[in-house]
C-alpha cells in the first residue's frame, strides 16, 4: 500500500506542475492580440550618503543633548593618549559636487552622487510615430523569449553590449503599463509595457549604441521627459 501510495502522490504531483505551466507559461509565451514590451530603468545607486534631512538633524541633535552619555574630558583627550611613533593623517574628503555638476553634464555618472541616476535614450522605439525618435528606456517587443526577464536582458544588452556590470533585480518585473496609440501613429493598437530595474555594477561609463543620444537623469529630471506619466512614474520609482 505505501508502495501505490507513493506512486499516486508522485503522478498527482506531476499532474499538479503541468497544470500550473499550462495557467502560468502562456501569460510570457503566448502571442496575443496585444503586443507586450520589456523595458528596463537601469539606474547607479547612490555614491555618497545622502545629506541628513534639516529635522532629522534637530532630532537628533536633541536627543543627544538629552540621552547622550557624556564622558570627562580626561577620557576624550585623545592628543596625551598618541604614541611617539603615531602619525596623524589629516583627511580631507572629496567634493560632494563634482564638476559634471557644475556643468549640468547629465551625459556623465559623475554627477548627483547622493542621488540615484536613470538612463534615458534618444531614438526610434517601439509604439514612436515612425521616423520621430523621443526618449525613451532602454525596451524592446516581446518576441520568442523565454521569459520577459529575457527580453529585458536582450533590451539592455542592444544597447550597452556586455552585461557583466550590470544587475537585473527579480525576475519579475516590478510594474506595468498600457500604452495607448499615439494620435501621429494611426493604424497601431494599444501595447502592454513591462518594467523591470536594472542596477550599474563598477563602472563609471558606458558606450551606448542604437541610439541618437543619452542622459543620466535623477527621477525629478525624469518626470520632465515624460510629464504625462509623471504620476505612474512617481510611484515606482525611488528618489
């Protein structure tokens, strides 16, 4: 009997996978009526701690006025307690605001270092008028992927080539949208666009192609390139 058993509980189970490939598979594999597009916010991550906010401050200024421990003086004197054979090192730290700054070079990752940064291209993209490029995320039409995660590497590797520093996060996408045809572009049917993030990995530039321009962008200069969104953007993306 434990012998039937086992086998029952083996075929249920591979019964129970079909089924789930059967519901789950065609939502990535399928080719409906609506086309389906991958596109990818790859951002570089903060590279200094962002500046402390004004009432953050006062908090914690308060708080250390009042919960602090305080120590003699004695015990906080640390020029009596160095050694004859120390040597003392003044730091100086570098800048917060670079030069891309200065000049507003949003070309260049070196700029807005306590900020996230997002990747902007200029060119032709799927659901643009024909032969008008606009901005646009790196992105590209579901085709015969395996899965849209797949699609979104392809998307990103079009147009950076290597992948090495680069971070896709998850393997879903992390919001979606339903693109309606533009009013220049007649004939086209609304489109489904699947976002996921990307992340920069050690590196500090990148040769871009199948694109007439690029920009690095923090999200309140994103909402500037698409102020119809701006709502939808507001929501998934973190400042």
């Amino acid at each position: 009997m434990d012998v039937v058993c086992a086998i029952s509980l083996f075929f249920l189970s591979i019964g129970f996978v079909l089924l789930r490939m059967s519901l789950v598979r065609p939502l990535f594999t399928r080719r409906g009526s609506q086309k389906m597009v991958a596109s990818v916010l790859f951002e570089r991550l903060p590279v200094v701690i962002p500046k402390i906010d004004p009432i953050v401050y006062a908090f914690q200024f308060q708080w250390r006025q009042q919960y602090q421990r305080r120590y003699p003086d004695e015990f906080l004197d640390r020029s009596d307690a160095r050694g004859k054979g120390d040597y003392q090192i003044d730091y100086v730290p570098a800048p917060r605001v670079t030069e891309a700054d200065k000049s507003n070079d949003q070309r260049s990752l070196q700029r807005a270092l306590d900020r996230r940064l997002y990747l902007l291209l200029y060119g032709d993209t799927y659901g643009a008028p024909s032969g008008k490029p606009v901005w646009h995320f790196p992105e590209k039409p579901y085709e015969s992927e395996e899965t849209m995660r797949k699609c979104a590497e392809s998307a990103l590797k079009s147009v950076i080539g290597d992948l090495s520093n680069t971070f896709l996060v998850g393997n879903a996408p992390m919001a979606h949208m339903v693109v309606q045809p533009n009013e220049d572009h007649s004939g086209s049917s609304s489109f489904k666009k699947f976002f996921f993030k990307s992340q920069v990995i050690a590196k500090n530039k990148f040769d871009f192609r199948k694109c007439e321009d690029f920009v690095w962008v923090t999200k309140d200069e994103l909402m500037e390139y698409f102020p119809e969104q701006a709502d939808f953007f507001n929501k998934i993306i973190i400042g």
